[in-house]
C-alpha cells in the first residue's frame, strides 16, 4: 500500500500509521493499494470507515463498471482494456473511493497474465505528472479525472492500433493476398472482438458516468464538468470502436461472399461434371461387358455405342450451358 499526501508544495510519502493524523490535517491524501491484501481491507473499514459492501467489492472481480454514492464519499468501479496473447483482451479493473479530501486507488483483481507495471500504469502517470509539476490537483476529482483521462487516452491508443490492424486485413483482401483462409478469418474475427471490447467497455463506463452526474449531491458543482467531460471522452471511444468494427465488418463480408463465390462456382463446375459423366458411366456398364470381351469384341455396336456417348455428352454440355451453369 502506498500513501501519498498531494499539497501545493508537491508529493510526500507516508505510512499506513499515519493516516489517521493525514486525514485531519491539510492537503489530499491519495492511498494507492497495487494488491489488495487484509492491511488494505483493515485501513479502508477501520481507519477510513468505508461501506462494508464497497470494501467487499474491491476484494472480489467485478465484471461490470459500477457506482455507489455514499455520505461524503463516491465508489467507482471501471475498466481498461488490455491485448492478450491470440487476440484475447483482459479487462484491467480500478475502483476508486472519492472522498472530500481523500482519494483510494485499488487495483484488481485482474487476470495473472497482466503485470503489475500494466495494470498501475495510469495512476503512476498521475503520479509522476504530480511530482513533476504538471498537475496540480485542488480536489480528489481532480486527481481522478486525470487517472481515467489517462485510461481513456490508452484505449484511444488501442482503437488507433486495431484500426492499423483493420487497414492491413482490407489490404490482403482487396489484394487477394492472404496463405492460409482459416487463419486469416480467425485474425479478422479476432480484431473486430478487440473493436467490440473496447466500444462495450466505453459504452458501459459512459452510462456509469452519466449516472454520476445525475445523483443530486454526489459531486460538488465545482467538479461536475470533469465528469460530463469523462462522458464525452467515453462516448467518443465508443463510437470510434463502434465504427471502425462496422468497417472490419464489412471487409469481412466482402471476404466471405467472394469466398462463398468460389465456392459456388465450383460446385457448379462439379454438377457439370456430374451431369455429363453420370449417363454415360450408366450406359458403359451396361453395355461394356457385352461389347468388349477378352476374346471376342463386337466392333460395329462398340462404335455405335461410343457415338451415342459423345452425342449424349455434346446434348449435355448443351443443355448444361443453357441453364447457366459454365
């Protein structure tokens, strides 16, 4: 756990210990829990004497963005997206209690295949941009909107390297340049599923906000336009994911339909082929056998009967072109 006291002279370090005198004193006091652990639970029932069911919820996975307006304080569940091996995306999860002069940061539970560096990268932004003077926060708002600007700045990132994606798909159909079609279908599903993530996870988190700014008292009217502003950010997102996967959608179509082309048109091909060779394959066994013998092969009726097949098969592939089918 990390504690950080956030005044206009700059950022200090602290200990859980002293907390409690933090708390009555000046200043913002930012506590950062990378993992959360029984110290965390401890320091935020005990010291800071948060809802049992919010602590709860910091402890255990929350799948979806949520928002509960306490007395004097604000919990905030989101998430951000990150890629994971074969296209999976994981879900980074932050909450974060709002206080009137306080501001706790719990990071997870995620998935083990995220790093830590990964999943406290925004708020040690924020950090960092405090302490080098870049930021100088006046409320525990402040201090959040900066963090969750900076996870909506990472998933514009994310959209702007799935669209780079996108482009090199449409390159290699319009091109016809893909090896292997299985593969290449299972890349195109793949992207627009990392599309489809980001704009669900921007669209969720949009209706949270909104919510936000419509609880009466939840949010001093000082700080009110940074949460319309996350509404604008997220709304944005969703709607550059959302239409950058109707355009993956379509290059997946134009995939789709020229392959079930070809398709068709070789099954075409194999009727042709059916519908010529299956008559004359029908009259060679019955006839063959009486025709062609080891010792003695009637010439005349072998004769007639090859003429009668290629009659049969001219008469088919005639009729073969007039339906259409070559």
């Amino acid at each position: 756990m990390q504690i950080h006291l956030v005044t206009p002279a700059g950022v200090t370090e602290h200990t859980s210990d002293e907390l409690a005198t933090l708390l009555a004193g000046d200043g913002i006091v930012w506590v950062d829990v990378p993992r959360w652990d029984d110290e965390a639970a401890d320091v935020l029932t005990r010291v800071l004497g948060l809802h049992p069911m919010a602590v709860h919820d910091c402890a255990v996975r929350n799948r979806l963005p949520k928002v509960h307006s306490y007395p004097d304080v604000l919990f905030l569940v989101l998430h951000a997206p990150e890629r994971g091996a074969a296209g999976h995306i994981h879900h980074v999860e932050l909450d974060r209690f709002v206080g009137p002069d306080y501001l706790v940061t719990v990071h997870g539970p995620y998935n083990e295949a995220v790093t830590t560096d990964v999943a406290e990268q925004d708020t040690r932004a924020v950090l960092e941009r405090i302490r080098a003077g870049r930021l100088r926060p006046r409320t525990p708002f402040d201090i959040s909107h900066a963090i969750v600007s900076a996870i909506t700045r990472r998933m514009e990132r994310f959209v702007e390297e799935l669209t780079n994606d996108v482009w090199e798909l449409e390159r290699k159909v319009t091109a016809d340049s893909y090896d292997d079609p299985e593969k290449f279908l299972d890349t195109m599903f793949r992207t627009r599923h990392g599309l489809l993530s980001v704009r669900t996870i921007a669209a969720q988190t949009a209706e949270i906000y909104r919510r936000v700014v419509s609880l009466p008292g939840a949010v001093p009217d000082e700080s009110r336009h940074l949460l319309v502003d996350l509404v604008d950010q997220f709304e944005r997102i969703a709607g550059l994911a959302g239409e950058e996967k109707e355009y993956l959608q379509g290059v997946i179509e134009f995939y789709r339909t020229r392959t079930d082309t070809k398709m068709t048109i070789a099954a075409e091909r194999l009727a042709v082929i059916a519908v010529v060779t299956l008559p004359i394959t029908a009259l060679a066994s019955i006839l063959g056998m009486n025709l062609i013998v080891n010792q003695n092969t009637v010439g005349a009726p072998l004769a007639v009967s090859l003429a009668v097949m290629l009659a049969m098969s001219g008469l088919l592939l005639w009729w073969a072109r007039r339906q259409g089918w070559w």
